[in-house]
C-alpha cells in the first residue's frame, strides 16, 4: 500500500497497443498505423505509455522514421508530426485508389443535377486537395484539375474543415499558414476567420463568397465518413449564374451526394 510520501504507479486505463509483425519493417507499419490515428502533435513519451514497445526501442524507431521523411520534428524537438513524405504518399492514395471511378459517377450525377461544376477534395498538410472533378457543360467555368491545391482559410471545403478541429489544431495549422489576401473578400484576419468557422460549424456547410478567385461563389458539405471527416464535396459557379442563395438551395443535392460518397467508403 502506498503511504503518505509514497505514490503507487499510475495504472493503465485501457490496454497497451501491441504493435503487430514479424520483421521490423511490419512493426514500423504498424507503429505509423497508431500514429495516423492522432489528430494532435505527439511525444516518445506518449508512445511508450500507450504502446507495449520499450522506450529505447521507440526512439530508434522514431529516428528511422524522420531519417526518411515519414515524421518530422516539431519547432520543440520534443513532438513529431506526419512528415512531407507521408502525406504526399496519401495524397497519391486518394488520388488514384481504386474508388476514383465510382466517386467520379457520383460526381458526374451530381453534376448533371446541379448544372454546375463539383469537386471532391481534402485537407492536406494546409491546403485543400482537389482529389476529383467534374466540369459544367456550361460556356463560362473555373477550370481546377484533380490535384489542384487552394488556400485553407478562403476556400468554402478549407473552412468547413477547419471547423471540424479543436481549436488548439487550428490555432497550430493556421500559425504557419499566412493568411494570404487574394480578393477583397479574403479573410485575413484571425478573429473575423474564427467566426467565420464558428458559423460554418453551426450550420453544417461553408460558403466562399468570392474569397479565393473574384468571380467565383463555392458551397461545400462534408462527407460523413467518420467521426473526424477530411472529404468535402463542392459546388463551384460563376457569380453571374449563382448567388449566395441560390447555392443554399442546392444543399439538398450536394448532401444526397456526399452521403452516396461516404457508402463508397465503408
């Protein structure tokens, strides 16, 4: 029994995670696989009390891992990430996964529905990923192409997914993210941007008021996927053909089809 200048060990809430496999390279795939779980920054330290691998094993596992790009560092040394390498490894994954075709149809049907160009994206690093597109038929359009990048803070699918964050997460993308002017409606003020989100996760959509390119209005809906989503399905239009309005009133079309997206993906 632990007395008064004596604590007994912390215990274990849940069971350690065992990192499965035969040969070291498995394991190290299996200890990526913890680690893409996490939404937050981690420590050596967080590993060792959640996983069954000694410490000095972890640190040298850790090392293979930034030694090749995998993970980096964080600005205190102390804290890893995903490195460059990992995501652009997800990235083609998402962009070329044997999913694209029926995802393509789903936007396709979309497309016809709406009249309007529509797009599948997710967030990458701090930018938006365009992973598919579907042209309008119409004369006058925006053309982006699958593997496009746009802006987080002024893009209506960035928005939305900064709104699914806690706001420590936000605050650590958007510390090394320059809140870049591109029209005269770009939010570039943190404040004004954090009630922008606020009001993007009350109502369940985001709008891009012509924030990124003058000239273009953009709503976007998630696609719910999971507890912490990362897929957006958009509707891009002119101005002249589309209003503010008028894009909420294609909410209905744009969810039908976000919905078909996540049955692709159980």
């Amino acid at each position: 029994m632990a007395t008064n200048t004596e604590r007994a060990p912390a215990r274990r809430l849940v069971a350690p995670v065992k990192l499965e496999g035969e040969t070291p390279a498995l394991r190290l795939f299996s200890l990526l696989e913890v680690i893409s779980s996490k939404d937050e920054v981690f420590s050596l330290q967080d590993l060792v009390e959640e996983t069954d691998v000694p410490k000095p094993t972890l640190h040298r596992m850790l090392q293979q891992l930034e030694a090749a790009g995998i993970l980096q560092r964080d600005t205190d040394s102390r804290h890893y990430s995903t490195g460059v390498r990992l995501r652009r490894l997800a990235e083609k994954i998402l962009l070329n996964d044997t999913l694209h075709a029926a995802r393509h149809q789903v936007l396709r049907q979309l497309v016809d529905r709406v009249g309007e160009s529509c797009n599948l994206t997710a967030l990458s690093g701090s930018e938006v990923l365009y992973l598919d597109r579907v042209e309008t038929n119409a004369p006058l359009r925006f053309y982006l192409h699958p593997g496009s990048r746009v802006p987080v803070h002024c893009s209506a699918s960035g928005k939305l997914l900064l709104a699914q964050m806690t706001p420590s997460q936000r605050r650590r993308l958007l510390a090394r993210t320059p809140l870049e002017r591109h029209t005269v409606n770009t939010l570039t003020d943190p404040a004004a941007l954090e009630a922008e989100i606020a009001e993007v996760r009350e109502q369940g959509f985001a709008l891009d008021r012509e924030e990124f390119l003058p000239g273009l209005i953009c709503v976007a809906v998630l696609v719910p996927t999971s507890d912490k989503p990362n897929l957006c399905v958009a509707l891009q239009a002119p101005v002249m053909r589309l209003d503010a309005e008028k894009a909420q009133s294609l909410l209905p079309d744009l969810r039908e089809a976000a919905n078909a997206l996540a049955e692709l993906e159980t």
